[in-house]
C-alpha cells in the first residue's frame, strides 16, 4: 500500500511531459470520484480509453466482492487473462491499461482499492508511476507483477511502498492468495484506522464533556493523590492540571473540614458516599463550599484490591452549592429573625422567653416581657417616605439594643413593635429602671434627612411570675399594659394589672361600634361655614363628619377619626363623606339655592390610592356637580412624602379644576420650597395659632407670615377656629377675610345649614 509522505502538489518534474499530466488529471480527479463510485455500485464499467482484457460475459464468479481493481501491463495477453482470473475469483471487473501515463490518469480520477502494476512499462516505468502515487497521498494498494528480475528494481519497489511483489511467470493461486492478503490487510489496516480516528473523537467529546461540565471532576489513586482532573479543577484551586496530578486531594480541603474529608474517603471502599466540604486555592482563599460524590473504581484491574480491602480508584465529582448553601443560610435566618433589621423575630423571641422562664423557675428569679411601640413613627413614615421610614426603624432598632444587657434579647415582631426579654431580675424595680431608661434614649432627636425627627416610646411590661407563668400569657399582658400607657398620652412606661383588661375590652367594643355604626348609616355629615368677614357672605362650606352614636349621642370627628384610621376603614369614611355632600350640594342646587364652595378633607392614605382621581370625578358627573364648587383639604405632611407622586396626583386634579387646600398649614414639616410647585389654592391657618391672638396689637409672626407667603404666591387664607372679635379684627388687619370657627357659626346639620343659604 502506498504511504506518500508530500503532497500531490509536489509532483515530480520529469522530462516528456509526466509532470503536467500529474498536475492535471489530479484537479480534475476530484470531481470524478463520485461518478465512478455510481457506476461501480450500479455494476457497470467506466468508459476507458484501455482495454479491460477481458469478456464481460464470462461465468458468474464463485464469490461476489466488491474491491476496486486496476491491471497495468503492456502486454494485451497478460492483461487479459489476469483479468480473467479475478473476475472467475469473484472480483469485479477490473479495468486495465497498458501504459504508465493512462494508470496515473485513472488513478487521479477515481478510487482504486489494488493496482497490479509490472514495472516495465514503455513510457513511464512502474517505479516512476509508484514514486507519483507516493507524492499525491493516493490511499490505495500495490502489488508489483513484474519480469524484472534484477533485486534492484524488488528493493525499489520496496521503498516506494508496494504491498507486495510477484514475479513473472506466477502461479494463479499464490497470486489471488497475494491479492487476497493484501486487500484483507487494507482492510484490517482501514478499520483500524476508523476505530482510531472514532477513538478519538470519543476521547474529544469525553474531554469537552468533562472540561465543560460546571461540575469539578477528578480521579484519585490508592493514596488519594489526583490521577486525573479536568480544567475546570484547576481553574478553581488556582492551579494548572500538571501541578495537580500526584498530589493530595486533602492538600486542596479547608482545614475544618480534613477529617471529615479524610473519613470518607476512607469509607469509599465500602461503597459511593458524599459529603459537604470547602475547597480552597493556591492562596488559602475559599473558593467555594461544594458537595462532593465519590465512586470506588478499579484503576488497576491486577491489583484492584489490597490488605485493607480497598478499591485502588475513586471517581470523583464536586458540585459547587455556595449560592444554595447561602440561600439556605438566609433561609435559616430569616425563619428566626426579621430581615430589616436582622433582630429575632416574633418565632425566636418566644423560644428565648419560653427558655428564660424554665431558668426562672429553677432559679426562682423573675423575666420581664416588654412591648415597645414608637409613637410618632407613623407620622415620619408618612413624611418622609417609607424608604426613610426604614432607616428610622433602623436606628431606632439599634438605640433600643444599646440600652440592653449582652443576655437580654429585642426582638422586631413587625410594624414599629418590638418586644424586650430581661431575664434573670430579681424585682420589679430592675424592670422598671430599664424601661425608664428606654424611654428617655428614645426621646432624644433623630437626624433623618437633614432634618431632626423626634420620636417617643409607649412601654408595657408584664412579669413572670406575677403577670403570667407561659409565653402567650406574658406577651398578651405586655401588650395590654403598651396599649393603656398610649391611652394616658405616650411616652412612658408602665407595669400591667388585672384592671387594663376591662380597657382592652372597651376598646375592641368601640371598633366593633364604629364598624357596625358604618354598616348601619349612623354617621351623618355637618357643614361649617366659612364667611368673609367685611362682607359677611358665606363663601364655603367644610363638611364634618358626625356619629350619632346608639348611647353617647352625637360624636365629634376627633373621638372616632383616629380608631377608623387604625383599623383601615378611612376610605370607607371618605368616599361617603364625598357622596353624601355631593348629594346635599345637588339638592341645594335643584332648589334654586345659591351653592358655596364645598371643602372636603382627604386622608394621605385615601390620595394615595390609585383609583382616588377616578372615583372622585365619578361622584360629581353623578351628581352633575360642577369641579371647581369642590375644594379637597390635604395635611401638609403629604407634600413631604413621595413628592412626585403627590405633585402628579394633585396636578390631575388641578386639571381638572378642582381646588386644592393646605389644612393646619404650618403645624407640620415645612412644605414651603414646594408651594410654587404645587397647584395649591388656599391655606388653612391652623385654629392652635389663632388662639393664641389675645389683644388687637398681637403680633403673632407665624400668622403675619402665613398671609404674607399667601399674598406672595396669589393664595387664599382661610383662618379656622375664629371665636372673638379681637381675632378676627386682627387678621382682617392683616389681610386675611375668610374665617371660620365659632365666632360665625358652630358646625350645623345639613337641615340648618340649607337654612342658611340663601336662594340665587
């Protein structure tokens, strides 16, 4: 078989033209090769300018075989009979030819899988037509049928790569059997080749696999050294492949976890096991916490067991959990502590209480269970957002925990609650002088936002064993005792008694009462007038909501307000507030009466909501209300929050041309770098500042103020709980017309009050 070692473009420059003919049938011998391949298949014979030697229709052969032969030899008879033979053996018809230019042509064209090929030929002789086959690569096999007897030609033949070499004359069956040998080492020689070449590929596909797994895979020898580790391994520790192999697989394991590691290998002879562990690089950093499965295996078949009865190999497989292991961690974490500000929660909290009472008993010591709530928090959160609401609860949090033991526990159990264990006390007194203490830290400024927030603290405390002997028993005494410390005015502490029950009680009744008195249309609207007090016409109307309560006669708003807040009926109240005036207002209107303008308050919590804008301007087309008859009062607080959502919520409404009012203008967080921004008509002067005008030459700069930044920005000013002369002579003075308060009337039922309007 010829084994060239150059290319074919490398052909040999011989005189007579061989070298062109070379070149020119091995370009066109490519696009040849397919159409032989047909003809040979379909069982037909090329066309060729050579005699085949032979008749076609000779008998049938005894096997069919389907290798490609070609008979190169000068002489017609030789040929022919040769040809002969092979197709009486089962061979295909060969083709023949009597030169050695035309074999190299048939060569270059299409595939052979034998040339029986005589060295004297008259143009190109066999050697030159070998040492040709050899420079074009050509994968096909040669048997030399030669007369030449000299040894030099043999050896040259030899080195040129022929299979074998017969001389002439030959016997018939030594040749076929040469033949038949030949083709049958092609043949293993080609398979060899193709479980080769798929040898490789599977390797190449098994190292991709194994390098592109996320996985770290290894093998280990006998003395757990690596004998095998993929990339990915070696990226990992921070090393190169070499430098791992034969070296400990301990050598790359955290110290915490070597004898944990090392006892499982250990254990692999007895079967596949696992662990957890943490690999670490050349530096000694972590490079993450995997879970490793290892595989006992047989690395040396002869000597796979030894004296201990361990398997020689272990396969191996590290799977990198370190965001799992994390994720459980954080998992683990927040299941017993609050994810704000990482205190124990309500769940932990009770384990640390239900322990220290079990001490307590043992110890006959007493545990204070307290319950905390920020007073004013709300507030803040509604100002300044709840992002900084967060970082309120933050600090809070953690000025709270400095006023703590070390063995003392401050758990968050929501909201702006938080619960304290002091374990270990031996009076009532060591309670309260913690509280006390809680109390004051409390009090001192916040500094949120550039600017100072104070907030205050409501404490209840309930002992063991004097207040209860269980967890629930305790934490529901603590809160009771919170609750009564906030009824007396915040801002204190304060030990529970049997007696704050009969308060909860009351309590929880009135919240039933108001949800109850909603359902059964017990409230009821009165409107207060505000008058311009030069020419005493009544130029608004504030609508007040009322409860007529079943036993305590009429309610004001102050009594009740805060409760519906609290307990998430304000919208509820507000839309019917809406609905009920509109309908008074439509009323009025139908009777010919001359309509003021309607003033309305609006709760932060109800403008936040997302269908306000929609289902407000719902309620006047229902009752064919003009927009600009309606004016909605705002707390000043709400500019302070989210303030692009304020101003684009109030921005649709003042497009709409409903009016929009500031109420207790002043009593807040200052708003005034916002007013020029905000489609803002009227402010409120809160009725705290205007009690405070006790002669006619008063000067009450907060008042001269407010109607100042009025007339600046082209503002209303109405002045609320005006009562006596002298206050409303001195804010006449200062250019404020519009009041409203006792002095021109108390707030009146929605009979009296149409009494009062007078007819257009």
């Amino acid at each position: 078989m010829i084994h060239p070692s150059s290319a074919a473009s490398r052909a040999m420059q011989r005189p007579g033209g061989n070298a062109n003919i070379f070149a020119n049938v091995l370009a066109t011998r490519a696009e040849h090769s397919a159409a032989f391949a047909v003809s040979f298949s379909s069982g037909a014979m090329p066309k060729s300018s050579a005699s085949s030697g032979a008749n076609q229709s000779e008998a049938l052969p005894v096997q069919v075989k389907t290798h490609r032969l070609l008979v190169v030899d000068d002489d017609a008879g030789f040929r022919e009979s040769l040809c002969f033979l092979l197709k009486r053996k089962g061979y295909p018809a060969p083709l023949a030819c009597a030169g050695g230019r035309e074999s190299i042509k048939l060569l270059m064209e299409m595939p052979f899988d034998l040339v029986l090929l005589d060295l004297l030929l008259p143009d190109v002789s066999g050697l030159e037509v070998l040492g040709m086959l050899r420079q074009a690569s050509l994968d096909v096999a040669v048997v030399v049928i030669s007369g030449d007897s000299t040894i030099e030609s043999a050896i040259g033949a030899l080195r040129l790569g022929v299979d074998d070499y017969v001389r002439k004359p030959y016997v018939s069956e030594m040749l076929l059997h040469t033949i038949e040998n030949v083709l049958r080492r092609r043949e293993l020689e080609k398979s060899q080749r193709q479980l080769a070449a798929e040898l490789e590929r599977s390797e190449r596909k098994y190292h991709f696999l194994v390098d592109a797994s996320p996985d770290l895979i290894f093998m280990l020898d006998e003395q757990f050294n690596f004998s095998f580790v993929s990339k990915r391994v070696a990226s990992q520790s921070g090393c190169g492949v070499d430098d791992l192999l034969r070296k400990p697989f301990l050598s790359i394991v955290h110290e915490e976890d070597l004898e944990r590691t090392r006892y499982t290998l250990e254990r692999v002879s007895q079967g596949a096991c696992s662990t957890e562990l943490r690999l670490i690089r050349r530096d000694e950093t972590v490079c993450g916490h995997f879970e490793v499965s290892l595989i006992p295996v047989d690395s040396f078949p002869t000597n796979s067991f030894k004296g201990n009865g361990r398997r020689c190999g272990i396969y191996g497989v590290a799977r990198d959990i370190s965001v799992q292991k994390l994720n459980n961690d954080r998992l683990a974490f927040l299941a017993f502590h609050d994810a704000l500000t990482g205190l124990p929660n309500r769940a932990l909290y009770c384990d640390r209480l239900g322990l220290a009472i079990v001490q307590a008993k043992r110890n006959r010591m007493k545990v204070a269970s307290m319950f905390v709530d920020l007073d004013r928090f709300k507030l803040a959160n509604d100002t300044f957002g709840h992002q900084k609401g967060d970082e309120l609860l933050k600090e809070a949090a953690g000025r709270l925990q400095n006023s703590l033991r070390e063995t003392d526990t401050l758990a968050r159990i929501g909201g702006d609650e938080f619960t304290i264990l002091l374990p270990g006390l031996r009076t009532r007194e060591d309670a309260a002088c913690v509280a006390d203490k809680l109390v004051s830290d409390m009090a001192k400024p916040f500094a949120l936002a550039g600017i100072e927030v104070f907030l205050t603290a409501s404490v209840g405390i309930a002992m063991y064993p004097d207040d209860g002997e269980d967890i629930e028993t305790l934490l529901r005494h603590a809160d009771l005792a919170m609750y009564h410390v906030k009824s007396r005015g915040k801002n204190g502490a304060g030990f529970f008694s049997s007696t704050m029950g009969e308060h909860t009680s009351r309590r929880l009744l009135f919240e039933n009462e108001i949800r109850r008195g909603l359902e059964s249309r017990e409230f009821e609207l009165h409107y207060q007038c505000q008058v311009d007090s030069i020419t005493q016409k009544t130029v608004g109307l504030e609508a007040l909501s009322r409860w007529q309560h079943p036993s305590k006669g009429l309610l004001s708003a102050g009594s009740f307000v805060p409760m519906v807040e609290e307990i998430g009926l304000m919208p509820a109240l507000t839309y019917w507030v809406l609905q009920t005036a509109c309908q008074d207002m439509q009323r009025w209107r139908d009777q010919g009466l001359d309509m003021p303008r309607m003033s309305v308050n609006i709760s932060p919590c109800v403008l936040e909501q997302d269908d306000f804008h929609d289902r407000l301007l719902g309620i006047l087309h229902e009752h064919s209300i003009p927009h600009e008859h309606i004016e909605i009062e705002i707390t000043e607080n709400v500019l302070v929050g989210d303030r692009q959502k304020v101003t684009d919520r109030l921005l649709r409404l003042s497009r709409e041309r409903i009016r929009i009012a500031i109420d207790d203008f002043g009593t807040q967080y200052s708003s005034l770098g916002y007013l020029r921004y905000l489609p803002v008509n009227t402010l409120k002067i809160d009725q705290s500042f205007v009690r405070e005008i006790e002669r006619v030459d008063d000067t009450s700069p907060i008042i001269r103020a407010i109607v100042a930044i009025a007339a600046g920005l082209d503002l209303d000013v109405v002045a609320e709980g005006v009562e006596t002369e002298v206050q409303a002579g001195f804010l006449r003075k200062l250019g404020c017309r519009k009041m409203q308060g006792f002095l021109y009337g108390q707030p009146l039922s929605v009979e009296k009050t149409e009494a009062l309007l007078v007819p257009l």
